[in-house]
C-alpha cells in the first residue's frame, strides 16, 4: 500500500514538474518575442499593436479566447486611451 501512494505522489510530482518545465518554456518564448519583435510597446504605436495582436492569436492557438478591452484614465486633467488583451477559456 504504501509503495502504491508513493508511486502516485512521485508521478504526480513528475508530471507536475514537467508541466512547469513547459509554462516556463513557453514564458520565455513569449517575453523573448515581445522584447526582440515589439521593443517600445507604448500605447498607440505600431508595436503595440503588433503585440497585441500577436498575443491574442498566440492564446487563440492554445485554446483560448482572447478579446480587447478598451479603458481610459485620467492624468493631469487630460484623458488617456489604451487597451488590454483579455484572455478566458
């Protein structure tokens, strides 16, 4: 019995670790991309658009689904405009 739940524990263990091996994996793709592809990522330019769109169609291919979410903000009497990328399953 006891061999039994250690195998389990250690498979579990495994597996757990493999997955974090692969989030890692594709965080590093991701961060890379986004440094080296889309350098100066500010709201309105080209870039960031380019980031935006390349990071919707990247969760698109893992099974998500990803919107934008236009917000404003106030600042020194003016309003600002920006987008997030809103990601869910």
């Amino acid at each position: 019995m006891i061999k039994k739940i250690a195998v389990a524990v250690g498979l579990a263990c495994l597996s757990s670790s493999v997955w974090a091996v692969d989030y890692g994996d594709y965080a590093q793709v991701t961060v890379d991309r986004l440094i080296h592809d889309y350098p100066g990522r500010y709201r309105g330019t080209e870039n960031f658009a380019g980031a935006a769109d390349w990071m919707g169609q990247r969760m698109l291919s893992s099974g998500y689904t990803a919107v934008r979410q236009d917000f404003t903000w106030m600042t020194g009497g003016s309003s600002r405009a920006s987008q997030n990328v809103l990601v869910y399953n």
